[in-house]
C-alpha cells in the first residue's frame, strides 16, 4: 500500500482568514470548520506555549498535511 504524502501549507503565505486549499485534491481546508468532515488534526506541537506546527490529514484524498507558519512578530515597543 503507498503511504500517504505529506505536504507542508506555511500559513504565513495565505490570504484572508487562513483558509487553504489541499495541494494534492483541492478541497478547500478552513480555521472555521470544526465538524472535523473535511479534515482529521492528528498532532500539534507546541513549544514554550508557542504553536509551532499542526498535522493535519484531508479526509478527502488522505493527504498529511503539515501547517507551519503560527510564528507571531514580537513588537519592539
């Protein structure tokens, strides 16, 4: 059986509310969908209370895929 590819989304690079699209079926992944139909979140790392990466898998075509990108700018002042 072939193993399901894993794909990295660096949020950083998305648009609008951190909606997404499965780079390998399309289907559209969203922050919002909490119903878990689309999408299974199989592990999160996080790391000195910062959210480091996100291990999701599309329902659709079983992809893994791996969100980066949760790194927020510290502001100086």
């Amino acid at each position: 059986m072939k193993a399901n590819e894993t794909y990295t989304v660096d949020l950083c690079k998305t648009e609008g509310n951190g909606e997404f699209r499965c780079p390998k079926c399309g289907t559209t992944i969203s922050p919002d969908d909490l119903s878990e139909d689309t999408y299974t979140i199989l592990q999160a790392r996080v790391k000195e209370d910062q959210l480091q990466k996100i291990i999701l898998q599309c329902k659709k075509c079983g992809s893994r895929l791996q969100l980066t990108g949760f790194e927020v700018s510290k502001n100086p002042n």
